[in-house]
C-alpha cells in the first residue's frame, strides 16, 4: 500500500473500524430477490460510523486510492450521476464503498462482475450488502478483504493490496473449472442445458430429473471404467492396438531392471521408458541408446509406478487426436516446452522472458503454461549437453522437456483440417476399440497428412478425459469447439434434456397446492418428485423430512435420475437467504400474497413480500407459463415481469373481474369456477373439469378457500398437456387426509364429535379456515388456537379477532418462544378475542398444545366440531388418533 496509508493522521483516530461489521455472509446462488443470478449477501452494521461520510474520515479517500488506483476507471454500478470517485470524494456512504471495492477486487484477480447494491434492510442500523460474483469462495473473500482494506483506509494502517490480489487469484484458478470442463459447460449453456455444479472441483451435472449426464472434465457418465482401465495401463494398450493391426512401437512392460534390459536388447536400440500408469508426461525418458542410460531413467519412472514401460523410440512430430463418439473431433500438433536464442540471454532468461507474456499462466489458467525451469528442466537439458546458463545461438531452439504436454509448457498448433483420411479411421477405430466415448490419441508421425501405414507413423497412448485445451485455444492455427460433439454425444439433437419444473409460491395454499399438482402429474404414470414445508417425496414417499422449500430440496429432486416432474413448494425464506434452487422454471405459480412473516429479514410490507414471490415468474421460460390469481391486484401486476405466457385463475364469477374476462377474450387461457363447475377457459373454448361439489377437497363446497388451490393445479396440468379426463380423475381421487394433506384439512372422527387440525397460522388462511367451519354443520365450535411469536402485534391480534366468532376458545402458545416471553403471543391473541367480541368465560389459557388438546376433546359432546390451529402437526395427529379407540 501507498507510503502515505502508513502514516496515519491524528483525527483519524476518532473512527473506530471496528464499528464497521459484516454478518451473516453468504453466496446466494440462483436467482434472488435482487437479481436473478448468483450474488453475494452480507448484513452490514455501522454503529458511530452511520452518518459518516468518507469525506470526513482525514486521508481515507487518497488512502483508498492509493490501494486501488483502478477505482477511477469504474462509474458508480446503479446509473448515478458522476463516476465513484466523485461520489467518494463528495462524500459517500461506507457502505458503497464496500460495494465497489469488493467488486473491484474480484475484477483484478480475474473475474468479469459490475453488479452491486447496497440497501437499508428495515432493521434499525442494519444494511444489505448486495454483489455480484463468478466464483463462490472468491465472492466471499472479496468482501472479507474488502472489509480489512475499508478499515485500514480508516486509520493509515498497512494493507498487502498486491498480495491480497494475488492470493484472491490463486483463489480463483483452485476453484474454477478447468478448461475441459469449462469447454463443455460453456457449449451446454450457449444451448440452454441447465449447469449445476456437484463439488468444488471438476464434477457437473447436465440437464435435469431423467435427463441429467455428468461430466468431470473430458469423462463422461458414459465413458466405460474397462475402456479407462486399458488406457491407463499403456501396455494394454498397445496390446489391443496391435491385436486389430493399428501401428503401435515394439516393446514391453517389466518391474525390474533386468526385466527392462533384456527387452531393450530384444527389441533394438533406441528405447524410451514411461511409467506404466502415469500421466501428464510424467516420467516419460528421452532417447535411450545404452544401459546406463535405462539405469537412470528406470529409477525416475520407478517413482511414478511399480511397472515400467519400454518402447522402441519413434521419431516424429507429436500428434494429440481427439475423437468424440466415435468419430474425429480435433488434432493437434504439440511442440514441447522450449526457448529460441537471440545470442546475448542464456536459457534461465530466455524462460523468464517468455513467462512475462500474459498469455500464459500457472497450470491451466491461461491458454498457455509458465514454462518450467525446475530440476526436470535441468536433468532434460544436462542429457543434451546443455544447461539453464547455456546461451543459444540466435534463432537455436532449445527444448525444456522431452515431451510435448501443455501441463509442461508446451504448445499447440492445430492441424484438424490435414489429417489424412486413413488416418482418421485408424485414430476412430482406436477409441472404439479401447471403448472410450471421449479418447485423445497420441500418435507420433513424421506428417499426421500422410497414411501412418507409410511413413512408420505409431500410436503411443489412448487417454481417457483428454485435455481440450488444446484444442480450444492452439497457439497457432483455428480454435475448434470440441465441447459441441461432446454435447451432441450425450445429447443428440432434438434430445430432452431437462424435465418440466413447477415451482408453487403464495403466501397461502403452497403446500397443498404443490401436492395436488404431483397428484395430477402422477395420474399420467410419470415419476414425480416434490416438496413441501413437510418434506422432499418421491411419488407419494418421503425420502427427507422437514421444511423443504428450499434450494438445497430442489436439488434433490432435480439431480434425481429417475425423476420426471418436479414440483416444486417455494417459500420466501429460502428465496432471500440462498436464492432459488434453479434457474428457470417451466410453470411459475404464484397463488396470493397477504401479510405473513412481515419483520422479518427487511421484508416489512406486503409489497415487499410480493417482489420476493415475483421472482417465481420472473424465472419462467419464454415458453413456459405463469399461473397468477386475477384476484390479487400484487398478483396480477407480476405477470409483468415474466417472459412466458400468462395464465390466470379467478374465484370470481363471469362479469365480475374484467381482467380475466379481458384475458379471454383476447384468447388467453384461465380457469375459473361457471355454474359451480371448475372449467378451464382458452379463448372462447370452454372445457369443464368437475364439480366443485363432487372435488374432496372443496369439503362439499365449504372450503371456499380452496378454490385458488384447485384452479391453480388444474391451470399448471392443462398447460404441461395433461389431458382433461386426467385432470379430472385426479381431482375426484385426491383427499384431504392425514396421507395427502397432512397438516392441511385434517378431519379426524372421534365418536360423533369432528376434530379439524389444520396448520393455519397467518390471517387470510385462518379467515378461511373459520369461514369453512362456519359452514359445516356442528352444535358447538371449539377452537385450539396459538400464533408463532415471531408474528408482529397487530398480526397476533389479528387472529384472535378471526376466532372470535367461535364458541369456545383454548388459547396454547409454541415451545419456541421466537423471542417473546413466556404468555406474551397467547395475551396478545386474548386481546384480539376480545376485540371480537368473544366472553370472557368462553376464553381459557392452556399453553401447552397436547394439553390444549386434551382439554377441548374434554368440553364436547357429539355433534360439536374441534379446530385445532397445530403447530407440531404430526404431532397432534397422532395424539389425536390415538384417542380414537378410545371414543
């Protein structure tokens, strides 16, 4: 850092850095509430820095400058007038200045992001730190450093710019994809084939559900582990070459010197020796023309492997193949590692001279490798008679490495277009006869444009995951895009590569939704995988249980091989803590909005929770299909931000919601309820499904709430081509029971009396639930009733006001407090009782649910009706059940 961040001026001191804090750092990894791809997340917090502009800290902004001098070159991310460094210089917020150093940092070393927000999160004193970001751990890093450097403009400390940079750097060539891999990802996404990335490695998953591949570099989930075993043993190899008559070097495989010798005088001199299974040229000899040379180079390839090779050696230009499918895709000439004098620098310059161009980087990071001046460098050029402080003749080429590898240094020339048609059947029937689906064969060959036949061209090697490199990026001649035959391998045109997703959010009916749907699905014989705040199903099996409406629960439905149809419960939790577990949907339904969990997490009013949910359709294809409720104004306003179709539902009757009527008369399609009959409209045509009366789940009409639920399903199956007659006998075979719906309309039967438990917990769902059980015929309606403590005042009140029509109330409260003290929700709900209307003697306290329960099953008699607001639903049924042999 500059001298002057090291001589701190006195009123600096004042600031303290430690008030400047970050929690709660996280990646964000799909699409989210502030953008639609990966982002990295922070909760900021200021304390006596809040009002602090950077103008008034002495010295920070010429420090700051001094660190990151390409801070000039960077306009303010969000359009704002003037560039950063005007804004800094007026005065600017602390944490904007996070925003673009964290952003700048991950620029220099290597990344390609400008994405950046900085937001007031709603809490008092907390900020959201919002950037953009290519690799995970580098994005994270990035705003920790940003962080350190921020501080120590602060107070003038010392701050390793250059070596922060360089280690986010060494960050980032660890942990991206290597060029193979990278070659194929980059040609699956230019098609629209979703990426998901399996480890911090090489290992990605391709396409979804039943149509997903891996590949791990250049190996395929096709590539046969017999075919990787002969090419990794290399006198295997030559062996079944040799065995179809394929031109292979003469030669042998021993573990011993004597073994080595007595073959080297068989088969004639010069030789070569190679480890039997390594790679990457490692311990591969040069030319060997006597004993004590074999010696020698035994004794190196014995450190790679317990059996060595040996072969005649052939001279020739070192040719890399590639052959994908079975057929050619690419070829190479690989020139191994060297330097040309120009008559005044020895060797050790000339490398040190040709490492500066910025092409060429440490391992695979670059089109081109460092080259290597290391003990193998030094060993390779004493058997020529040469060493790191000779000093070539201008123009001499001095070679570094006896082979040709990229890994080492060396380069490539592409030569694809002058391959001699001989050349490539022999090549095509190497791969095939290995049985690889992706090979790279090297051959050696005076002119790979010449039939091997004559010119004693030989095949040396067929490799399993060959590298692309050099093939993508030649150092001289055409780049070929060998990730495409790869992709057509593994995905023939006008194969599928994806499977329909269907991804459910609302504020009310997910869950149940989310499961009639499957059930729908599952009426066609498909596989369907699901979830739901209960779980992650297979069919109808859970395979994990849970509040599941995650990212982390997507990603074990669509990386699940056997799955079909993915339908997909999504919350607005998961959807601001890590984003969307995909990155588009084919049908986006959003069912409602009403406040629900407001105060939480900066999302404070209704319109901010609508802008979380919108994120559903915003990720529905150009073909695909938003479902929205015509009813909600927040609803019907998101179909704004979708690219698919629009698909409405209305519970309203015909003439009285001139949007949806509108919608159809334009020709679009929707569902709503005519003459008591659920019916999907599409224009004029008009298709009836069933009766509201004759679908279990409408409760014979009474779960007036449910209509959303069922003309959402119906809308998301007819669109997905689900046939009508199957949309119907789905409907009439689809329950509210503990097994379909557990948690959801529950009705257990206790002798004559009724117990509903249903998992209500928020104002619109529990006015529907008391409007259902309002209709239902009972002499008395008692209500156990409770509301999460993490709910604000007015929403507590709330649903006692909603209760209060009841006839009796038992009023319990959750273990977990969330935050309240002990009676603090259950007064609250008391209040809103009160509110309503209700008798002090028709009110009772019993905190604890099971006893809550207990003590309303106490008060009734037949004919009376039980509903229980649960919060540990599994729980209560089962406590309920058991009371079942027992009425």
């Amino acid at each position: 850092m500059s001298q002057a961040m090291s001589e701190p001026t006195a009123p600096a001191a004042q600031f303290d850095p430690e008030q400047l804090r970050v929690s709660r750092l996280r990646a964000v990894r799909g699409p989210n509430f502030w953008r639609l791809a990966p982002v990295i997340a922070c909760d900021l917090t200021l304390g006596s820095l809040e009002d602090v502009p950077t103008s008034e800290i002495p010295g920070f902004n010429d420090r700051l400058l001094a660190a990151m001098p390409t801070l000039h070159e960077h306009p303010c991310s969000r359009g704002t007038e003037g560039g950063f460094v005007e804004r800094l210089r007026a005065g600017t917020h602390l944490p904007h200045v996070l925003e673009h150093v964290a952003l700048e940092m991950q620029t220099l070393a290597g990344t390609d992001v400008s994405f950046g927000r900085v937001v007031e999160s709603g809490d008092p004193g907390v900020w959201w730190l919002i950037v953009a970001y290519e690799e995970e751990e580098v994005g994270l890093q990035a705003v920790r450093d940003a962080v350190k450097l921020v501080r120590a403009c602060m107070t003038g400390a010392e701050f390793p710019i250059q070596k922060v940079t360089e280690d986010l750097h060494d960050l980032l060539e660890n942990t991206r994809l290597g060029p193979s891999t990278g070659a194929i990802v980059e040609e699956a996404r230019r098609r629209a084939i979703p990426v998901r990335r399996l480890n911090s490695h090489s290992l990605v998953q391709l396409g979804l559900g039943i149509n997903l591949r891996r590949v791990q570099a250049a190996m395929s989930d096709y590539t046969s582990a017999i075919g990787v075993e002969i090419a990794q043993d290399k006198d295997d190899t030559r062996r079944v070459l040799g065995a179809i008559g394929l031109p292979v070097p003469e030669g042998g495989v021993a573990s011993t010197l004597d073994g080595i010798l007595e073959t080297a005088h068989d088969i004639g001199w010069p030789v070569l020796i190679k480890p039997l299974d390594a790679s990457h040229g490692r311990g591969i000899s040069g030319r060997l023309e006597n004993d004590e040379q074999i010696a020698a180079a035994f004794e190196v390839a014995r450190t790679y492997s317990r059996r060595v090779v040996i072969e005649q050696f052939v001279t020739g230009r070192d040719y890399r193949v590639l052959v994908v499918d079975g057929k050619l895709a690419a070829v190479a000439e690989r020139v191994p590692a060297h330097v040309v004098g120009d008559g005044t620098s020895s060797v050790a310059e000339l490398i040190t001279i040709a490492n500066r161009d910025p092409r060429r980087g440490s391992g695979h990071s670059r089109t081109l490798t460092h080259l290597p001046a290391d003990k193998a460098t030094e060993t390779y050029l004493a058997s020529c008679g040469l060493s790191l402080a000779h000093v070539p003749a201008p123009g001499e080429t001095v070679f570094l490495r006896a082979t040709a590898n990229l890994s080492t240094g060396g380069t490539s020339i592409d030569r694809t277009d002058e391959i001699h048609p001989d050349n490539i059947t022999a090549c095509e029937m190497a791969a095939g006869v290995v049985g690889l689906d992706i090979a790279g064969i090297d051959v050696l060959s005076p002119d790979i444009s010449v039939p091997f036949r004559e010119n004693g061209a030989v095949i040396i090697e067929v490799n399993a995951a060959p590298g692309l490199r050099m093939h993508t990026h030649p150092s001289e001649g055409q780049g070929r895009q060998v990730g495409a035959p790869i992709i057509d391998m593994l995905y023939p045109p006008g194969s599928p590569y994806t499977i329909p997703v269907i991804a459910i959010t609302g504020t009310n009916g997910k869950t149940t939704t989310t499961r009639l749907t499957a059930h729908l699905f599952r009426q066609t014989g498909k596989t369907v995988g699901f979830t739901t705040t209960d779980g992650v199903y297979l069919q109808n099996r859970m395979v994990m249980e849970g509040d599941m409406t995650g990212p982390f629960s997507a990603n074990i439905i669509l990386s699940n091989p056997t799955v079909e149809v993915a339908v997909l419960e999504t919350a607005r939790g998961g959807v601001i803590r890590a984003g969307l577990g995909f990155d588009e949907c084919d049908v986006g339904v959003v069912l409602n909005v009403s406040a629900d969990h407001l105060g939480l997490r900066g999302i404070n009013t209704v319109e901010q929770l609508a802008e979380v949910k919108s994120v559903v359709p915003a990720v529905v294809k150009r073909e695909g299909h938003a479902v929205l409720n015509a009813d909600d104004p927040l609803v019907y306003a998101m179909r704004d931000r979708s690219g698919g179709d629009i698909v409405l539902f209305s519970t309203m009757a015909a003439g009285e919601n001139a949007l949806f009527d509108d919608h159809i008369e334009r020709g679009g399609i929707g569902a709503r309820i005519e003459n008591d009959e659920f019916v999907i409209r599409r224009g004029r045509l008009r298709i009836p499904i069933a009766s509201v009366r004759e679908v279990p789940l409408m409760m014979g009409g009474a779960a007036r709430f449910q209509q959303q639920n069922v003309l959402a399903a119906i809308c998301t199956a007819y669109v997905q081509g689900v046939r009508y007659d199957t949309i119907r006998a789905g409907l009439l075979s689809f329950f509210p029971s503990p097994s379909m719906t557990p948690g959801r309309l529950n009705m257990v039967r206790l002798g004559d009396v009724r117990v509903l438990i249903d998992y209500a917990h928020n104002p619109a769902a529990v006015e529907g639930l008391v409007e259902m059980v309002n209709e239902l015929p009972a002499r008395m309606r008692v209500g156990v009733i409770g509301a999460p403590g993490d709910r604000r005042d007015d929403d507590i009140r709330e649903l006692g006001r909603l209760c209060s029509g009841l006839d009796r109330v038992f009023v319990k409260e959750d273990k977990d407090l969330r935050g309240r003290e002990p009676r603090e929700s259950a007064l609250l709900m008391i209040e809103g009782l009160r509110e309503g209307g209700m008798a002090e003697d028709a009110i009772e306290i019993v905190l604890d649910e099971y006893d809550a329960v207990d003590r309303a099953l106490s008060v009734v008699d037949a004919g009376d009706l039980v509903m229980m607001l649960a919060d540990k639903v599994e729980g209560v049924l089962k406590h309920v059940q058991r009371r079942q042999g027992t009425a």
